[in-house]
C-alpha cells in the first residue's frame, strides 16, 4: 500500500482556557488511539486562532436589565453558548465585557439560504436606530456607574 497522508481539519472552540488545555492534551492521544487500532499512525497537530467570547455575567445581566425596560420583548439571549470567535475576545479576557448581537434581517426572511457573513445576506437597516440606541443606553449607564464608583 502506497504511503498516504489524510489530513482532517476541524474547527474547535472551547468555551474556557481549561477546555482547551483538554483538547491539546487529550486530542493528540486519542487520535494516536485510534490509529494505532487500525495499524496505522496519525499526529493531530492544533493551532490555536481567536478564543471564544465569553461574556462577563454581572456586566451581562446590568444591560439586559437596562434594555429590558426599553426594548421589552425584543430582548432576548441565546439559550446556549455562541461560538462568535472575534478580536472582541481579547478585550473581554482583561475588562469585564458583553458582546451584544443585533438581528437585523427582515422580519420573516429565511437566513438559512444567505446567512450573516453571506454575500446574499439581506439587512433591514430599520433597526440601525434600536442599535444606535441601545449603545448610547449601556454608554451612559456605565459612564453614571464609573461616575458613582460602581462596577462598569
């Protein structure tokens, strides 16, 4: 049998620096495993690129609870994790910080067919003003909160 390399790429996104710390300790092992049940041989080899989002939960909670009144139902979170990976990240591992997404597809389109980061994507600029609004909101809140010697 002719010498063959395969190589596999996966994209991972621990929700912790522990986590990751698992998967580049555990990873390369297990793959090594499974090989070797097979006679064969395989190397797992990880680079590591943006680190999750994670949002500070008191800062969390203090916009929700400042938007809630102003957006009503219009706000909301996500039931899970999101696995956003953006130069945010960095800022959020040094300052308490929430990372806020704004919908901004029309009401009823589908956005399986042209999601977010898609070419085809379609915006309803509509909801510029809400967003606009909403980060002048948090802006004064944490300004009257540094002003009084609150958290951020």
């Amino acid at each position: 049998m002719p010498e063959t390399q395969r190589r596999v790429l996966e994209a991972l996104a621990p929700l912790s620096p522990e986590a990751l710390a698992k998967v580049e300790t555990e990873l390369p092992r297990v793959v090594a495993r499974i090989a070797e049940a097979h006679s064969a041989t395989a190397t797992a080899e990880i680079t590591t690129g943006y680190p999750s989002v994670v949002n500070d939960q008191a800062t969390t909670e203090r916009a929700l609870e400042a938007l809630r009144p102003v957006f009503g139902g219009r706000v909301v979170t996500a039931p899970h994790p999101t696995m956003g990976a953006e130069d945010f990240s960095y800022v959020a591992q040094h300052v308490p910080a929430t990372m806020l997404m704004l919908l901004a597809s029309p009401p009823g389109l589908d956005e399986a067919p042209a999601p977010n980061h898609s070419p085809h994507a379609v915006f309803d600029d509509a909801v510029l003003g809400d967003q606009a609004a909403a980060l002048a909101l948090l802006a004064a809140q944490t300004l009257t909160a540094h002003a009084r010697g609150g958290a951020s």
